[in-house]
C-alpha cells in the first residue's frame, strides 16, 4: 500500500513553511530562563521528546528541523540530546553562552 497522506503528515508539511508558532513557545522560554540567569533551556514540546528526533537531524520531521534552523539563524546553539538508560529520554537544548 502507498504511503498516503493523513492529517498528522499534512499538519507537519505546513507548519514546516511557518514554524513560528513553536519558535515563538520556545523563544518566551529561553526568555525566562536568561531572566533567571540562565544560559540553557530544554524543552520536549513539538515532538522533541518523541522517537522522530532519534538519530541523524536530516532524517527528523520537517517540522523539527524548521525549528531547529530558526532558532540557530538567531544565534543559539541547538541540539536534540539523548540520554540511553532503561528507556531513551530525547529533549532540545538550546543554548547561548558566549563563546569569548
């Protein structure tokens, strides 16, 4: 059977042209984190904590990927990082301490 279209793979193909939605989530995070002095957020929110984002970036949602282009079009390091234990825990860390 051909590989058909569904909701979820339609959703994904426009958010990817317009990610701003989960940038702006992301960025109103990365905004708290800096006003607490921090230099580090980490979310699991738009499939970052899901198995999609599990191996190579170019191989991720469209959608993720988007994402991940934007934030680092603004300046911030941005990486899905990966913990193996019992289970496999996925989350995207953004970062922005200088690298002086």
């Amino acid at each position: 059977m051909a590989d058909r279209m569904t909701a979820e793979k339609a959703r994904d193909l426009a958010r990817a042209k317009d990610p701003s939605f989960a940038v702006d989530e992301i960025l109103a995070g990365i905004e708290d984190a800096a006003r607490e002095g921090k230099y580090e957020y980490s979310t699991r929110a738009h499939g970052f904590g899901s198995g999609s984002c599990y191996g190579n970036e170019d191989k991720w949602p469209a959608l993720n990927q988007a994402i991940i282009k934007e934030l680092r079009k603004l300046g911030f390091a941005a990486r899905v990082r990966v913990h193996e234990g019992q289970f496999v825990d996925l989350w995207l860390e953004v970062t922005w301490a200088s690298h002086e």
